[in-house]
C-alpha cells in the first residue's frame, strides 16, 4: 500500500460536524524523499523506498552515504518501502501529506510503549487465583497452575506467563482521517496510535 513515514506529535481533539468533542492524534506526515525505486527487472519486486528527517553526514555510513548521494538527497534518518503509488516517481522526488487528501481509512503502524517485566493479570488480563478472604494473603495476582504434571512433564511452549510487555511492532487498521493540513505537513487521524510521542509511525492508505 502506498503511505508515509511520520513522526508522532501527540493527542488532541476536535470538534464534528455535529458539535461532539471527537479525540484524534497529530501526526507529521512528511515530506518524504524517494531515495530507491526497485523494479521487477532488478529487485524482483515493485516498491518505493522514502527517507524522512534530515541526519548528518558525520552520523550517517559511507555505504549509506553512498547510497544517498546515488539518489542526490541528503542523508535520511530513517528508512521504508511501500508499494502501490498510482504516480510514476522518479529519485529525488518529494511525496507529501496531500498523498491522503482522498484517503478516509489509513493504517497506522508503529511501535508501542514499553512497559517492563508484568505480571498475567496486566499482561494478559487474567483475573487472579482465590479470594481475598479465607486465610490466602500471597496469591491473589498469581497465575496459578501451569498445567505440568507427570505428563507431559514439561511446560507448553507459548504458555501465557509473566514477561516483557511492550516495544512490539504495532499495526491499528482502519483509523479514520478526520483532517490534512498540507501547509504545516500534519494529519489528524481520529483515535490514539502506538507509540509515545516523539516516536516515527508508517501511514499506510
């Protein structure tokens, strides 16, 4: 699918059509430098490799750096392909937030905040073991049983347990665009997306 990089600027809300407080998330949406075009001919596959945020030539590789001046921009933070640009473009070229000017659905991929080692019950929302009465005062967030016995002896693979939670790669479909506003590179997506603010999100149409 066709889309962009951007950058997470934070949460507001606005107001509809019908006079509701609608919440919705500030994105900046570019703009984005074609950096690689890859072809069926060479890569065996069609996509478009954007660059996003301008980095310095003493913070970037000479492979990268190569690469850059192969394409005549100025060195990309960050990197990602899409496919799917109804536009033939060409390297150099700038795509900007007006490419979802007729977009009303956008997915939004990003990556989530991390939490830490948690327990079952903020992990995966188990619902504890017991009562807080009867004499148990040590159990009531535990996970219980695990389920090894005399067979199979050993613990299931994927076994729902306490861990790490968080810092995945995240994708929420179907996110509504409630506005673009092209002079300042922003969009307004209705809801909230992964990711803390600061942090760089791919929009996809």
């Amino acid at each position: 699918m066709p889309g962009l990089l951007g950058k997470k600027i934070g949460m507001t809300s606005v107001f509809s059509a019908e006079g509701k407080s609608v919440p919705c998330t500030v994105i900046e949406a570019g703009p984005c430098v074609v950096t690689q075009v890859k072809t069926v001919e060479k890569d065996g596959y069609a996509a478009i490799q954007l660059g996003f945020q301008d980095k310095k030539e003493k913070h970037t590789t000479k492979s990268l750096m190569g690469h850059f001046k192969k394409a005549g921009v100025t060195p990309k933070r960050h990197l990602a392909e899409f496919k799917g640009f109804e536009n033939e473009l060409n390297l150099g070229d700038t795509v900007t937030v007006e490419l979802f000017n007729d977009a009303t659905f956008v997915d939004v991929v990003g990556t989530s905040k991390g939490k830490g080692f948690q327990g079952v019950v903020k992990r995966h929302g188990f619902g504890g073991v017991g009562e807080s009465t009867h004499g148990q005062h040590n159990r009531a967030r535990k996970p219980g049983s695990i389920g090894a016995c005399s067979y199979p002896a050993k613990v299931f693979k994927g076994l729902r347990m306490g861990g790490q939670m968080g810092g995945d790669r995240v994708t929420v479909q179907n996110l509504r665009v409630l506005k673009v506003i092209a002079e300042h590179n922003l969009l307004l997506i209705k809801g909230s997306v992964p990711g803390c603010k600061g942090s760089i999100v791919l929009i996809e149409k």
